[in-house]
C-alpha cells in the first residue's frame, strides 16, 4: 500500500506540521505553547472548536518565510514516503503575512523554491491552493483571494476555504470566490464536513466550485447525491479526519462506500495527518481492509483525484 502512487488533493500545509516540528520552532522562539500538545507530545484537542483553537496556536510560531521552507520540505519528504506523486496543498495567506500581499510574495517564493528542490530530491510535485478561512469573516476572505489572484500561475492553481462551516453562509464569500475565478483560479470549498446537505449545494452553486471539501454530508441527501454525481463534481473525501474528529464512529460507518455507490466522484485525502494520527498509506488500508477496494479501486480513485487535478494538462498527462 505504502509504494502504490498517490495523488492527494486535500492537505493543509500547516495542518501537515509535524508535532515535533511546530515543537522545535517554539522552543526556537522560547515560546510556551500551553495546551498545545498532550502527554505524549501529540496535538491535543477536544472537539472541532478545540482543534481549531490548537490548530491556530501550533501556526503562532510559523513567523517567517524561511519557517514555511523547511516546513513545505518537510511535509513533502513525509508525503513522499508515502508514495504521493502529487499534491496539492492548503496555504493560508492569514498565517503568512496576515493578508497582506507583499509578505505573502515572500513566503510564498520561499514555498515554491523548496517544492521545486522537493521535486528533483523526493519526487513528488506541489501545486498551491490559496485559502482563506470562513471564520475570520468575509472581509480577509477578499484580502487572502487579493493574495491569490496576484500570484496565480503555474504553482498557486486554487482557491479556497476552510474553516468553522457554521460561520455565515456560502454566499458572504461570494466576492472573493468570483476574484479568484477572474484571475484564472480553479475552486474549492469545505463544506458538507459538518453542515447539512443544503449549505453543499449552496457552497456548490453560490460560488461555483469544481471540487468539495469533504462534502460527505450529500450522502444524507440522495438528490444531492444524484446532482453531483451528474455534474461531476469531486469530493476530497478524509475518512481518517471524519473519524478523529468525531463525525463518524469508524471507517466503516463513514459514507464514503456509498457515496461512491451512487455515482458521486470520490478521492481520498488525510486533512491534517499528525492531528489525526494518519497517512495516506493508513487511509488506504483502511478503505482496504474495511470496503475491500483492492489495488483496483484504490487506482480507480486515483484516476479520479488525476483527472480533478489544479494543474496544467501535461502535468495530469503525466499523472494518470
Ligand atoms: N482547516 C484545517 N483542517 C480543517 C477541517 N478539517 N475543517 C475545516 N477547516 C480546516
Ligand atoms: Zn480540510
């Protein structure tokens, strides 16, 4: 499982860091991280709300362009290990520079200049996908899709947001969807991880994405199910975070067998791996072993991930 070639649409670079990692940088800094990590030395949370908290505590000490090098290296030579040819990472604007354009060109020159190293050192290619976060509201949405739109090109390829569901509707962040769209972005949205079916077709809709952040709630909605399907839109599925976060039991009570079922376009992704104890081989296996997808399904799901790749049409060629 762990040399099959992966293609991985959903990760968050700072959710990607290393406990150990974000531990080094603070004490670095000789800063105390209260209630970071746990006994162990894990990140520790309680709930969603809890994971965000630590979440935006652990990024606290990503303070410059040079910390967001060695991180970008060091979730590629992760991945890598894994067997991931390609991925595409979550980058936040609000944690590199706070939305402000200039200091996003610096940190993000120094991101690519360590994915193009990672390429020829590790074999695996990055695109960046600039996000914005829904609960720091509609107004540095539109600075952070500002920040997208000035860089779009052949390594900045999406636009996107995560973030707490519960905050405002799809369409607060509107404008900044249709800023990207203009400067050529593709699209992609967290929603349906733990919001109603409803707020999926109104993510889908409002802002016209091509692609869904987890979206495993459509599997609630069997209409829904049959609209994406048709439409063809593609769910970056997380089992492994669903279930660490609490929103499912276990693998084998999460929707993803059945949202395959009926047609919807599903790939598998790990969110933020050290959160949720996971990698893309452990993703694999469990599906494996709990809805017996085999190589065959497992590749079949790749092609799907290829073909719904931000990247440029020689770049997919050479995925698939
Ligand atoms: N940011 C990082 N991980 C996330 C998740 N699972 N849901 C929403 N926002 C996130
Ligand atoms: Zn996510």
């Amino acid at each position: 499982m762990r040399d099959l070639k992966k293609i991985e649409l959903h990760l968050h670079l700072e959710g990607a860091a290393p406990a150990a990692f974000i531990r080094g940088l603070a004490s670095e800094q000789k800063v105390s991280l209260d209630g970071v990590f746990d006994e162990a030395g894990h990140y520790a949370y309680d709930d969603f709300p809890g994971f965000l908290r630590t979440y935006e505590a652990a990024t606290s000490v990503l303070r410059s362009p040079e910390h967001y090098a060695r991180l970008t290296r060091e979730v590629l030579e992760q991945s890598a290990a894994h067997g991931v040819i390609y991925t595409e990472a979550f980058i936040s604007p609000d944690f590199c520079g706070g939305g402000d354009v200039s200091a996003w060109r610096d940190y993000l020159a120094a991101m690519q200049e360590t994915a193009l190293e990672a390429r020829t050192e590790f074999g695996i290619e990055m695109r960046g996908i600039v996000t914005c976060i829904r609960h720091f509201g509609p107004d540095r949405a539109k600075a952070v899709a500002r920040c997208a739109a000035e860089t779009a090109g052949s390594f900045i390829t999406g636009f996107g947001m995560g973030g707490d569901e519960s905050i405002g509707t799809a369409r607060d962040y509107a404008w900044a969807f249709d800023c990207a769209r203009e400067a050529q972005l593709e699209l992609t949205s967290h929603a349906g991880e733990w919001s109603a079916p409803d707020t999926i077709r109104a993510a889908w809709q409002d802002l016209g994405l091509a692609r869904i952040g987890h979206g495993v709630r459509a599997v609630e909605d069997p209409c829904l199910c049959e609209d994406l399907a048709e439409a063809g839109v593609v769910l970056e599925v997380c089992p492994g975070s669903n279930v660490a976060l609490g929103i499912y039991r276990n693998v084998d009570a999460h929707p993803i067998e059945k949202l395959r079922e009926r047609g919807v376009k599903v790939t598998v992704s790990t969110d933020d791996p050290p959160f949720f104890h996971t990698t893309m081989t452990a993703e694999y296996e469990a599906l494996d072993r709990t809805f017996g997808w085999g190589v065959e399904g497992l590749m079949a799901q790749a092609r799907v991930a290829a073909e719904a790749a931000f990247c440029d049409p020689e770049t997919k060629a050479r995925l698939l």
